[in-house]
C-alpha cells in the first residue's frame, strides 16, 4: 500500500530561486515532474504557483535581495497551500528554494490558527538576517524569520508573529554552525528553539530515533507540523546538484530515516523538498532521480509506525 492509500497527496511547485535571476533552483519543479514524482507517489498534480523571485538589488530597509516579490512569492505560497490544508490535502511542496518556508508557516496559520510546529531538515540553521547575511539571498533567513526574528512583513503575513513559535522548532542535521557564528547569526540557543540537533548529533544518536522522537515532541507540543527538507543536508557525494554545497552531510539512506518518521507521524501536515538545482544535474538527471526516490521511500505507508 502507497502513502496515497492513507493520506490524499497533492504536488504543488514554487518556481523560485532567492538569487533573482532566471534559472537554478526555478527549474527543480519541473525536473522533478519530469523524473516521475507525481506517479511515484500517488499524487494528484496541482501544478505550479505563478511566484517568482526577481531582481538582484539587495533593498536597504530589510536587506533582502529581490524584496517585493520575496513577499509576493511568500503571499502566493500562503494562498496556494492553505486550501489544500484546510480541503484535509497533505501538500508535498516542491522547490525552489528555503525562501517560500515563512509562505507555508503562514499557509499552515491560515488553515488552523492555533501556532504550527516546523521540522527543519537542512545542511544549515538559516537563522540569518537582513544585516547578517551574506548574500542577502531570503533562502539564509526563514528560521529567523518564522520565529519572528526577521523581517516583519514576512514574519507575520497577514498572521500575529511568530508564524511558529521558537519552542516548536526543531533544527536537524544542519553543519554550518561555526560559519554562521562567525558571520553574525544568532544560535538557536538565543531564539528559544525547542531542539536543534547538528548532524554529527543526528548520527550520534541515531537517525530513525531523531526522527521519531522529534516527531512526538512536536506533535505534544503543537498539535500538527511540517516538515521542510532541503537537499543540501546531504553530503556532496550524495547530492552535488545543488547550490550550497559543505562538508560532509548525510548520505541517503540516513536522511530516509530521519524524515521518515516525521512524514509519517499522523501530526505531520505536509512536507516540502528544496534547493535542488537542475543546472547543476548531469545529463542523465541523476539528482531528480534522487530526489523523487527520496520522496517516495520517505512517503512509503510501510514505514508508518
């Protein structure tokens, strides 16, 4: 039995990528349809939000590189998820880049009032902003942004700050900790985060049991949560098609066993795959192909608990 036996699985794309310019992680919806996602999971096809991240100019109020239609972006994210929330729809997002996470906490919010619970599975914390960034790219802010650290149109978008509580975040796998200590960013220490757990630890302490027991805190915590998956997690051997690249990373089948559990906890509301980059794919899509089969294993109904 497929994921789509339990649960009504619905692709929707965001044709975004935070540097402005035509090309790059834009491309990844399309790539992926191509490579089978929607088959391979069952899904209906919602197609792709008409959003867009354009320009290159860094604003000087919030330091946000192409800021008018980061916004924009993050208000069609909001207004595409949320009724297919509210229609009991699980919403498998694929990116673009982090940049539309603030649009889905907001989707989340919109649908449900009551404060969401975000698992964020990521090579790094994101918890940049307009000042500390180095790129001025929104893709280095949505952590702090969601937590309501960040700019305060994205912040709230129509819903009261934070869009998610700090205490119900969890921060998983990342590796960019001392980078992002010495640019500026706050630690999620300072933000309140309720876990944050790097990739050495998500090792140390096994990734299936990270997983499921993020899962059930901020399942009691929040009630409902989403799952945000950025392929950047991975090591370079695993994924290079992608545009930050570091050292080191989990390999494939140790990030099917952290995201399972949280996909297939009954709390999770949908879940979302970022940051892959056609551009930098081989000819034979190997990276897609990666991609869609990790959303499948992730997705399996054998793996539910």
């Amino acid at each position: 039995m497929d994921a789509s036996a339990r649960r009504a699985l619905v692709v929707i794309g965001v044709p975004i990528d935070s540097l402005g310019t035509p090309g790059g992680t834009e491309g990844a919806p399309a790539a992926l349809r191509d490579a089978g996602v929607v088959a391979a999971l069952g899904a209906r096809d919602a197609g792709d939000l008409p959003v867009r991240i354009a320009g290159t100019d860094r604003d000087p109020g919030s330091g946000i590189v192409g800021y008018p239609s980061v916004v924009r972006t993050c208000e069609g994210v909001r207004d595409g998820v949320a009724p297919l929330l509210r229609s009991g729809r699980f919403p498998v997002v694929l990116g673009g880049c982090c940049s539309l996470v603030p649009g889905i906490a907001a989707a989340l919010r919109q649908a449900d009032p009551r404060p969401p619970g975000l698992a964020y599975v990521d090579g790094h914390m994101d918890l940049y902003d307009g000042r500390t960034s180095p790129t001025g790219e929104a893709a280095d802010m949505p952590v702090a942004i969601v937590a309501g650290r960040g700019d305060g149109a994205l912040g709230s978008l129509g819903e009261s700050p934070p869009l998610v509580p700090p205490p119900g975040i969890a921060l998983l796998a990342h590796r960019d900790g001392d980078e992002a200590r010495g640019l500026g960013s706050v630690m999620p220490d300072a933000v309140g985060i309720g876990l944050d757990c790097d990739c050495a630890a998500v090792r140390r302490l096994v990734p299936a049991r990270v997983g499921a027991e993020t899962a059930d805190r901020l399942a009691d915590a929040c009630g409902r949560f989403w799952l945000s998956i950025d392929v950047d997690v991975l090591s370079d051997a695993a994924f290079p098609a992608t545009p930050v690249r570091q050292p080191d990373g989990l390999d494939l089948d140790e990030l099917v066993a952290l995201c399972r559990p949280l996909a297939q906890h009954p709390a999770c509301a949908g879940v979302d795959l970022l940051c892959y980059d056609p551009d930098m794919d081989d000819e034979r899509r190997t990276g897609a192909h990666a991609a869609v089969d990790l959303l499948r294993r992730v997705l399996a109904e054998s793996a539910r608990r």
